[in-house]
C-alpha cells in the first residue's frame, strides 16, 4: 500500500497525508468524546450548554493526542500557551463545528432525539479548516 501511495505522491504529500489520517482519527475519538458529553449531560443542562461543554472537553482531548501523536515534534513553548493557541485559532473551526450542530438541533427533530447526527454534522463542517490551522499555525 504504502508502494502505491508513494508513486502517487511525493514525500511530502505522502507525509501530509498520513498526518491528515492520524489528524482524522484524532478527530474520531473527539467525536467520541464529544458526543458521550453531551449524551451525559443532556438531561441536566439541555443541549445547547451540553454541546459548549462537550466541544471545550473533546478539544482538550484532541489538542493533547495531536501534541502527541498527529504533530509529535512540531510546535514548541510551553504547554498550556500551546494549548491556547490551539483553542484560539480553531475558533474558526469552533464556529463551523457548533454552528452546524446549534443549526441543526434548532431545525430537525431527527438531530434533537440523535444529537449524534447534530454532533457529526458539525465535526465534519470544522476538520479541514482545524488541519489547516493546526499544521500552519499551532503545530508549525
């Protein structure tokens, strides 16, 4: 596989692309993360506080594994500047991401009896622009 893949992209291309991959499965235990929280605390504090806390908790959890993992060696400073760098410039994200899910638990019955579909929606609406932020600005 990884034959194939290197005649179809230069190193650097190649690199990027596993990066993207760790970055999506990074994402995955996020949406993980983020869908539990809001599942387990829906009922105390209603959806829209649950979907703001569950977001702050999966982007902790993801900004950790990323430093870790996804962008290991990349960055540098010390933690917790990194870490609000990493909240600030995926504020973008983070409009894209609870937009679409405040959007869609407002308009669809569906995504109010499954958030899961509501957090989904806005998972995809902020990963590529995240990727981005994360390999140009915070993980550089």
């Amino acid at each position: 596989m990884e034959a194939i893949l290197s005649r179809a992209f230069s190193a650097a291309r190649l690199a990027m692309l596993l990066q993207f991959l760790r970055f999506g499965t990074v994402g995955t235990i996020g949406f993980v993360v983020d869908t539990s929280i809001v599942y387990a605390i829906k009922g105390s504090v209603g959806l829209y506080a649950a979907g703001a806390v569950s977001f702050v908790v999966a982007a902790t959890v993801t900004w950790g594994l990323n430093r870790i993992w996804t962008f290991r060696g990349s960055g540098s400073g010390p933690m917790h500047r990194q870490w609000a760098l990493f909240l600030t410039t995926n504020m973008l994200g983070f409009m894209l991401n609870r937009g679409a899910y405040f959007t869609l638990i407002t308009v669809s019955v569906l995504c109010v009896q499954y958030p899961v579909l509501a957090t989904a929606g806005g998972a995809v609406m902020g990963m590529f622009l995240n990727f981005y932020l994360n390999r140009t600005v915070v993980f550089r």
